[in-house]
C-alpha cells in the first residue's frame, strides 16, 4: 500500500471519516443537580498526629506547571474533528506532578490537562529528565496520565493515525507541553521535603452517567450483581502534608469523561475535572491568580471508557425524544441526532456543575480524612508486545491478542460525540459501501486479523497500515506503582466501568498474597504513558458499540492487561520487580520521519485605517455583576505570540481611587474570563474578550487589557512584534441604581 499516489486518496478518505463522525450538533436541556453536601469553609482539620507515624517520614514535592501551547489553528485532540481547532482560552491547561520518596526509593505521578499521555510525549519528556537528572526518573518509576480533556491541543503523536486527525506532529504544540511537564517536575523535585500522606474515599452521586449500559448489560449478572451501578461513584483522595500537618497538595480520582465542554468550542479548557482542580487550587492559595500559589490539586483520570458527564442523557435533538437504546440513533438523522447533555443548560454551566460537584466531594474526604499512608514504595514496570499476548485463559486453553484494528462502530461515535455518515454503535457486521472503499485504497484486511478481532467487522486494519508509519502502536506500557498500601495502576488507555473493576481486584488480589499489603486500595490511574483507545471487557466487546470498536487488540485485550498486571503485583509482593523483564523498547521516530500538515502561520493584517489592539466593539460604561463585559479587539494570531506559558493574552484590571493606579483581577487562566480568537480571511482576525462578571466582584472602575503579537515579513525576513489593547473604562455596580 506504499504505492505514491496512496497517501492522497487514504489520507481523504480518513479526513472525511474523522470529519464527518464528529459533528456534534447543539441543543441544551435544562437539568437540575442534587447539590453535594456542602461544608464549612476551609478549616482544615488535620488528622490529629498519631503515635505510629513513621520514624522516617516520605519526602514529597508538587509542582505545576502551564502547558497551554499556541492557542491558533491547533486541532484539539478528543473528538478527533479537524474543523475543531483552537481559538482562545477558557482556562489554561496545567501539568501537576507529585514525587514521594520513602527513603530508598522514588515514584513520580503526572496529571496533565491534556487529552491522553502518548508515547511520543512520554518518550519526549523522559529524554528531558534524563538529561537533567540521569537516572533518577524513569520509565519505570514515572508515571504519565492525562486527564482526558478534548479541550486541549493536538500534535503529539508519532503514529500515522493520530497524525492524520491532529494535522501531524506540530513541533510547537509538543515542545510547550513537554517543557511544561519537565517543569513541573522541576519544581516537585526543588520543593521536596518530609511530609505525610492520607486516604479517604466516598461516594458521589447525580455526576456520570453509562454511556454503552447495552454493553454493560453483557457482563455476567452475579458480577454485575456485587456493584451498585453501571459506573463508579467513588472517588478516591490522596491528600499531602508537610510535617506540621499543613496541606501541599492533592490527588483526586473520579472516573468520567471531561467531555461536557462539546467539539463545538474552541477555547481551551481543562473541562469539568481542570475545573474542579481550578476550584481546589484557588480555595487553597487564597489570594492567588490561577496557577499561581504552592498547593497543586489535580483531578486525574480513571476508569472512563465509558462514562459521560452529560448527565442528562441522550435525546434525539429534532424530536426531543430518546434514541434508540441498542445503538444509540434516532429514527431521522441517525447517530448525529443522538446526542447527551446535561446538568448544564448550555456547555459551560455543565462543565461548572460536574466539577463543583466533584470538587466538593474532593475537598470533603480531603478535609476528614483520618487514615494515614505508610510504608515502603515500590514500581514495576514492563513494555509488551500487545499485538502478540498468550493468555492462559485456564488450564487447557490459551487465547491471543490481535494486531491493532478499528471497528466499524468506531466511526459511530459516541453520545458525547455522534457519527455523521451511516455507521452505528453495535455494528457485528461490515458495510459493504465503506468496506469497498476501503479495500480500494487500503487493500482488505487481512484473514488472519479479521478472525482474530471477531466479531469485530473491521473499519481500519491499522496494525497491517505502515506508511509512512505504523498507524497504530504495538509496544505498550504496563506499569504499577504502590505507595505504603495505596496502589496506583497505570492504564495505557481508556478502560470501562467493569474492566477496571476486574483489573482493580486481580491486583488487589496478587498484592495481599503478600501480608504487607493488606487491605491495598488499587486505584485505576487512565490515559497513562502511551494511548491505545479502549479496554472493554470479552463481554462487551462482543456487543461492538464505539468503546468495543475501539479495543484495538482484538477481544482478549482486557485479559492481556490483567495478566500482566498480575505479574506486576506478584513481582511486588514477592519483592522480585527488578527481575522483570524489561521488553521491548518501543520505537522513538526521527523528526524527519513524522509529518505536520499544519500550514505555517500566516502574516496578520488589520482593517484600512486600524492597527492591531484597536477596539472594534466597545464596552458598555456600566455594568452590574452577573452581566458579561465584552470588548473586541483588531488582533494578531496567538500562534504568532510564540510561548506564552506563565504570561496571559487578557487581564481584567481594577482601579484603586486612592493611588490611581490598576491592579489585575482576572487573567486567561481565569474562569470568569474568555479569550475568544476568531479568525477571518486573508491574515485578518479579531480577539473578543468576554469577563462573566462575577458575583464577588467589587464594585468600582475596570478595564480589560488585551495583549499579542503580529507576524509580518521585513526584507523577506518575518518580524514578530508586540502590541496591545485597552477598553473604556467601565464601571461594576453590585446592583443596579435607578
Ligand atoms: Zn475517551
């Protein structure tokens, strides 16, 4: 298939696909959320110290830092939607890492607002560390997870299918994120110091919802039977102190999707669990601008794959009725009619009460939490071949993985995402329209992959697909880190309710073979290190609605990662972890070998008679607090402003009668703010910036301050310059005077 005029036709083709499953169309229903039980402000009672504590306490840091990356033209990556690029910022995006060290031995977890953790990424970010810490960091003891957001940028993957539907490997996309990771890293690593740790778990209601219950339903009923529900309600919460029982910081994890913010934005955003880290870390560094101030909290992802946010459910959008419950399409429109929303009335209010509900619970189990973490850490870490595993499924018969493929129900979409073309959820059978296309440009699957991956009808043989590189990977991650009797489980992918249920327990289980890790609470850690789509269970896949589609090694997938992480947690208990073999390494691709299809930026120009950072739409003179102040300025691209990490394109600034002089209140990084780039023709563009004034504000005089770069070519070289803008000033009234 490497003939030369394959990659026009193949690459149109997948265009096409990727375009068309996304379009997600709008319309909001009102909902109303149960509030979670509410709690005092802030007193912070910690657990009274206890006589066992250590007598060598770890030594914890935490660290944040920006990874936002040029917020123009980017796609995001989430709803794989090539016309869903960046256009601004909502909030920016934030790696927060965490290293706890028990003396001997040294983990480091990540949380990164970002879509999934890549291989690429990974590899990027461990070749940073090692050339500022030599081995200190490892493959092995570094653990990378995403939160899944799809409000984050694209461009950091080295294989073909993910480049095509992130327009390739954007060098600066990448760099920014993976200086950002290493940052926060930088700053763990400088602010260690002894410290303690705590546990708490509980439950919380009313804020995900099955996306695939059908799929669910397949598992066997004595197992479904033992859980309270088709997704999980826990969230589990590590909490960090320092010796005197200050709080430096926070893990939290829920498992559902950041999908509430839909690909129809085009802002940056952390979506519900950024929102929620937002919200801890400003309760905490009191004061503080967002991103600013020495505690980190993060909401990391979990056990996801088929959880949604859009608590609402699906509702076909022209009838206002419910889709069909087997494969999620209505009886006109099909798939792209089906769509789930909720609590919210419109995207924005469901990302605010998803994450306040998840903060609340958080910073409940945060604030009562009376059990302490203790003893000794341990890592196991192994890369495998996935598309070769031999399961021993019992005594007398085995069964393998599969070389990676796609399913037809793939490009079905989600609720929280639909199909556009004629694919549904559920698909066991082949259409022979898209197959012949298909076998036209790709060549048909081969035999050997079709059999294996039944019965999945196959959309996309990927793992027979390597031009001009492999489309999918086949050399993937296994890892497990235990701290004291919290074990963290990292999962190179998007596991279902129910799969990370068996892998939670067959981890439990090997770990309390060994008497010091009684009563281990196994924590799903998703999107970790390498992304490989979906993990359902062998039930599941056999229903092959859009998470099954995705189980790219075939339907003994989740059996593989179970057997595997097994032997991790044997290896852990038995204290035979460095014996593991590593595997093999997977492949690092030179730059000259990946491919970016993201044309260069453009020269910016501004309407005759204007200059860039003059106001084309004024402020109102006054405004009450629950009204939005917008002003729009003449405005140059944001990929032209190069790296504005820690710096922000927006301040809303507040002035002091006494001394005349202006003091910011708000950044981009703020949720009360919205940075909206909207680009026009020939190297035209505006930037509207949107303050929701809140409640809280005092009132007085304002203004809002935009600030940015222009391209433009002097003696045939580009010049990049920087200008400004400013509003009226305005004035804020608690309430309206007559
Ligand atoms: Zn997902």
């Amino acid at each position: 298939m490497a003939k030369r005029c394959g990659f026009s036709g193949l690459e149109i083709l997948l265009m096409v696909l990727f375009v068309a499953m996304t379009a997600v169309a709008v319309g909001f229903i009102a909902y109303t959320v149960t509030q979670q039980s509410s709690e005092s402000r802030d007193q912070e009672p910690t657990p009274t110290p206890t006589p066992e504590v250590p007598a060598i306490p770890y030594l914890i840091g935490v660290g944040r830092a920006d990874i936002t990356g040029p917020v123009g033209d980017v796609p995001f990556m989430g709803y794989a939607n090539l016309d869903q690029t960046a256009g601004g910022i909502h909030m920016r995006l934030y790696s927060r890492a965490f290293i706890v060290d028990d003396g001997s031995k040294r983990v480091l977890f990540v949380s990164a607002d970002i879509g999934m953790v890549s291989q690429r990424l990974r590899l990027e970010v461990l070749r940073g560390l090692q050339a500022k810490y030599g081995d200190l960091y490892r493959q092995d003891n570094v653990v990378l997870s995403g939160t899944h957001t799809h409000s984050g940028l694209g461009g950091y993957f080295q294989y073909t299918l993910f480049m095509i539907t992130s327009k390739g490997y954007i060098k600066s996309s990448i760099q920014i994120i993976v200086q950002g990771i290493v940052k926060s890293i930088e700053r763990a690593h400088e602010n260690l110091r002894p410290g303690r740790i705590f546990i708490n778990k509980g439950e919380l209601e009313e804020s995900n919802l099955n996306r695939s219950p059908h799929s669910y339903m397949n598992n066997p009923e004595e197992e479904r039977k033992r859980y309270n529900g088709n997704t999980d309600k826990q969230v589990v919460v590590l909490k960090f102190t320092d010796m005197d029982g200050d709080g430096i910081g926070m893990i939290s994890w829920f498992a559902v999707h950041p999908v509430s913010m839909n690909s129809s934005n085009h802002m940056v955003s952390g979506d519900n669990l950024g929102y929620a880290s937002y919200l801890f870390e400003q309760d905490k560094n009191i004061g503080s601008l967002p991103g600013r101030g020495p505690f980190v909290a993060t909401f990391a992802s979990s056990n996801l794959g088929d959880v949604s946010p859009n608590t609402r459910g699906p509702h076909c959008l022209n009838t206002g009725e419910s889709c069909d419950y087997l494969n999620s399409s209505c009886p006109i429109g099909g798939t792209k009619m089906c769509v789930a929303f909720g609590p919210g009335n419109n995207m924005f209010e469901s990302t605010r009460i998803i994450g306040e509900n998840i903060f609340k619970k958080s910073k409940e189990l945060y604030s009562s939490t009376k059990q302490e973490v203790r003893g000794p850490i341990h890592f196991a870490h192994q890369w495998l071949n996935m598309s070769d595993i031999t399961i021993q499924i019992n005594s007398t018969h085995t069964a393998k993985t599969c070389k990676p493929a796609l399913g037809h129900s793939f490009a079905g979409g989600t609720i929280d995402g639909g199909g556009a073309l004629n694919f549904t959820q559920g698909a066991v059978e082949g259409d022979p329209f898209w197959d012949g296309i298909r076998d036209a440009i790709l060549g048909p699957p081969s035999n050997e992959t079709q059999d294996c991956h039944r019965p999945k009808p196959i959309l996309f043989s990927t793992g027979e697909m390597n031009w001009p590189l492999p489309w999918h990977p086949v050399i993937v991650d296994v890892q497990l880190i235990t701290i004291g009797s919290v074990a963290i489980v990292a999962i190179p992918g998007e596991v279902t309710t129910m799969s990370g249920r068996r892998i939670r327990e067959a981890v439990k289980k090997e770990l309390e073979s060994s008497h010091a890790f009684a009563n281990t609470e196994v924590v799903i850690a998703g999107l970790c290190n390498i992304y490989t789509h979906y993990i359902t269970t062998y039930e599941e896949y056999q229903i092959q609605r859009y998470e099954a589609a995705s189980t790219i090694y075939g339907p003994h997938t989740l059996s593989a990662y179970i057997q595997s992480y097994r032997g991790l947690a044997r290896a852990i208990a038995e204290g035979t972890e460095a014996e593991l073999p590593k595997g093999p390494e997977p492949p690092f691709f030179t730059d000259s070998q990946l491919f970016s299809l993201l044309p260069l930026n453009p020269v910016d120009k501004t309407p005759d008679n204007s200059s860039f950072g003059e106001v084309l739409e004024q402020v109102d003179p006054v405004y009450t607090v629950g009204q939005v102040a917008s002003v729009t300025f003449v405005a140059g691209n944001p990929r032209n402003s190069g790296d504005m990490t820690d710096k922000t394109f927006v301040t809303v600034e507040k002035l002091h009668n006494s001394t005349q002089t202006w003091s910011v209140v708000h950044t981009d990084a703020s949720w009360e703010t919205r940075f909206h780039w909207i680009k026009g023709t020939s190297g035209l563009s505006n930037a509207t910036v949107e303050w929701h004034i809140p409640q809280s504000a005092q009132s007085g005089f304002y203004r809002i301050r935009h600030f940015g770069h222009y391209k433009e070519f002097r003696n045939l070289k580009p010049v990049f310059t920087a200008y400004e803008g400013v509003s009226d000033v305005f004035k804020v009234n608690k309430r309206i005077y007559y």
